[in-house]
C-alpha cells in the first residue's frame, strides 16, 4: 500500500484544489495560461531529475513509487508531480487574486496624522 503514497498526495492536492476552478478562477477554461505556466517549469525539473537520476544523486525509493517509470528511470509519479503541484498552485494563486478584486480597498493611515 505504500507505494501509492506519492499518488494518494497528488490526488489529494488536486481534490482540494479543484473546487477553486468553480470560485470563478478559470484555469482549466484557459489552457493557454495553464500550458504556458505549468510545460516550462516541468521540463526544467524533469531535464533536472532525469540528470540527476543518471549521475547517481539521488533515486527513488521503490516502497513509496508504483513502479511505471518513463525513459531515464524516472518514476511517472515524479512527472505527474511537476504537472499537478503547478497546477493546484495556480489555481490557488488565481482563485486568492479573484477574491481580493471583491474587496474593498483600505486606506493606508500614516501615523501621526490626525
């Protein structure tokens, strides 16, 4: 059972995340915005574990990964993470910007005016 861990936190993050899409955030309706923040940075990390995993700096520990890897041994999990994380991010990100539009905008006070 341990070794669907890594999934479990994905799938996770993305249930809690995914009810900001009905906030009025949008992400999924703009697949450009979604491609252009998530591919990027995805292919930056993955190019950096692939890297990694060949020079022999670090692994994966086969208790808590299902066992699919891609080319360059590494595990899908690892390559869904770079997607989802990004993802729940935005959506985060775009949902809070959404509210604070809503709200009203304080004065700053300066102290010592009366």
């Amino acid at each position: 059972m341990t070794q669907w861990h890594y999934l479990f936190v994905l799938l996770a993050c993305s249930a809690v995340t995914a009810p900001l899409e009905f906030v009025g955030a949008g992400v999924y309706r703009r697949p450009r915005l979604l491609v252009a923040a998530v591919v990027p940075v995805a292919m930056v990390f993955i190019a950096w574990d692939l890297l990694s995993i060949a020079g022999g700096v670090w692994s994966f520990d086969s208790r808590y990964v299902i066992g699919w890897t891609l080319p360059g041994a590494i595990p899908v999990e690892e390559v869904l993470f770079f997607l989802v994380i990004p993802i729940c991010g935005l959506l985060t990100f775009v949902a809070v910007e959404r509210l604070l539009e809503h709200e009203p905008r304080r004065q700053p006070t300066v102290s010592g005016r009366r």
